[in-house]
C-alpha cells in the first residue's frame, strides 16, 4: 500500500498532505465544487504504510484524501468518522491535533 506525500511546516506544526497514491493527478467534482487532487500540493515523494503511519502519528495537521489513507487513520485513531466528507465518493478529511 503506498500514499504520496508532502510534509510542510505551518505556524511551528508540522502539516502533513498525503492521499492513496492512485489520487495524484485526478480531479474530480460534484455539483459546483470541483478539487484537483494535484502532485504539487499532495506531494512528490511515495511512501509504504509504515512510514505513512509514522507520519500521521507525528504530523499536527494532516490533510488526507481517498479510501486507503482514511482508513489506516481510523485504524491509529486518528480522526473522527463525523469527520469525513466525500466528493464524487472520494473521502477527505482533515484532522487538528491540540
């Protein structure tokens, strides 16, 4: 299982971008909304689970899209299921850690 990434810095937090990597590159959209799911912004390095679950167990901020990566947050207990949005039956979620 592999996710791409991008890591950033934000206001002292460490911010984390990662989705399934099969995401980056897509754009999808539903009534008036349209995201583009895009490599610039969801990163450029690919990373296997283990090291996806280190970063989300590490990361203040995360901003995280698509089924695999939800679900592997879920399982740390990261984010609620409330949480979760879908566009065109894709999830978000983004997930604050105080």
């Amino acid at each position: 299982m592999q996710f791409s990434v991008r890591l950033t810095g934000y206001q002292e937090n460490t911010m984390l971008n990662i989705c399934d990597v099969d995401l980056v590159g897509k754009k999808i959209s539903e009534n008036n909304l349209q995201v583009d799911i895009s490599k610039n912004y969801y990163g450029k390095e690919i990373v296997e689970k283990n090291e996806a679950e280190n970063l989300l167990k590490n990361s203040s901020i995360i901003n995280m899209v698509g089924k695999e990566i939800i679900s592997l947050s879920m399982n740390l207990g990261i984010g609620s299921e409330k949480g979760i949005k879908k566009i065109s039956g894709v999830p978000f979620l983004i997930v604050y850690k105080i």
